[in-house]
C-alpha cells in the first residue's frame, strides 16, 4: 500500500512540475527583439570578378572596346549589424547591413596593372526560423534567409564612373545559439554576409 501511495504521489508531482514548466512564458516571447553582431569569412572578390566579366561580356556586345579584368584580389571580410523581431516560437523577422571592404588588381585592354579598391554596402530583410530549441532555450538550431540590395563603389568602380547597384541575399544553412539575454552563435551559409559567421546577440 505505502508503495502505491508513493507511486501516485510521484505521479501527481511529476504533472505539477511539468504544468508549471507549460506555463513558463517561452523566453523569445517576452524578450522578442534581437539586436546582433557579427564578423564573416567572404569570398566576395570571386562574385566581383564575376560582375566585371559580365560588363565586358556586355561592352563587346554592344561594340564598346573598353575592357577591364580582376586579375587578383582579396577581400577583408564583412561586418554585419543585424535586428530580429520574434514573432512566434519558430519564426522571426527583420534586416541587416553589412559591409565588406576589398582590394583588387585590374588590368585594362593596354595591359596596365594596377591597383582598386571597393566598397560593398548591402541591405536585406531577413526571416529566421528556429528549428530546434532546447526547454530552457539556452541552445538552438535555426536557419536564415535575406533578400536585399547592395552597392559596390570605391576606385574599382571609378573606372565605370558610377556606383554598382545590384540585388543581392543570403542563405544560412545551419545557425547554432548558445545563450538566453546574450548570446554566440556561429552560421554556415552562402551568400553576402560570409560563409562562415560569428557573432554575439542580445535581446531585450
């Protein structure tokens, strides 16, 4: 009998215990805005080499002798400032900017080598989607889709004398959170804010 007893007694604690954590306020729900920063590894001279060789496809096209090529390069990275608005437990929504600084050596159709740099602003709405997310909400997984514009100027674009503008995005495969109020997090993706990205977050 005592054993009974104790059998429906922990039973009945057990459902206490787990009302109690139902109606626990999800964490994102009552600190729904996120504000991030972020550093991510870019390949973005490769995409702009890729732009240039389209212009010059464009100006044989058009009978224009003008030609440039991006012989070598590198880029510096991208710095991403982000902002999320949770609205439900999976889905949240918002905007970033970013810039990513480069350096390239051109080579015109006299065969001149020489030195530009660039400037790449960008802007995008952004949706994250919180696919797991432990009890506590110290972990999770997520991924993350932006669709935006960016503009690429600087010396490497005097040669076309204007400012590029063009539509740009981001996908983040897999994100993965460490952090309630503040938090790390590290993505891998492909897109304009690097390949790979890590950063800090905090909400409020």
């Amino acid at each position: 009998m005592k054993k009974f007893l104790f059998s429906i007694a922990a039973v009945c604690a057990l459902l206490l215990s787990l009302q109690a954590s139902a109606q626990t306020p999800y964490y994102k729900q009552i600190h729904p805005n996120e504000i991030s920063v972020s550093y991510g590894f870019s390949v973005l001279n490769s995409g702009i080499g890729m732009v240039i060789n389209k212009a010059n496809d464009l100006n044989e096209w058009l009978g224009i002798e003008d030609e440039i090529q991006v012989r070598s390069g590198g880029t510096y990275g991208v710095i991403n400032l982000g902002y999320n608005y949770q609205l439900s437990k999976v889905i949240s929504v918002g905007g970033a900017v970013g810039l990513n600084s480069l350096s390239v050596n051109l080579k015109d159709n006299t065969g001149t080598l020489k030195a530009a740099s660039a400037n790449v602003w960008m802007l995008m709405g952004t949706c994250k989607i919180d696919w797991f997310r432990t009890r506590s909400d110290i972990f999770g997984m997520y991924s993350k889709v932006g669709l935006g514009v960016m503009a690429i100027g600087g010396s490497l674009m005097e040669e076309f004398h204007k400012t590029l503008w063009l539509p740009t995005g981001h996908l983040s495969l897999v994100g993965l959170e460490v952090g309630r109020g503040f938090s790390g997090f590290m993505e891998l993706g492909i897109g304009m804010q690097g390949i790979v990205q890590a950063g800090v977050r905090a909400r409020f």
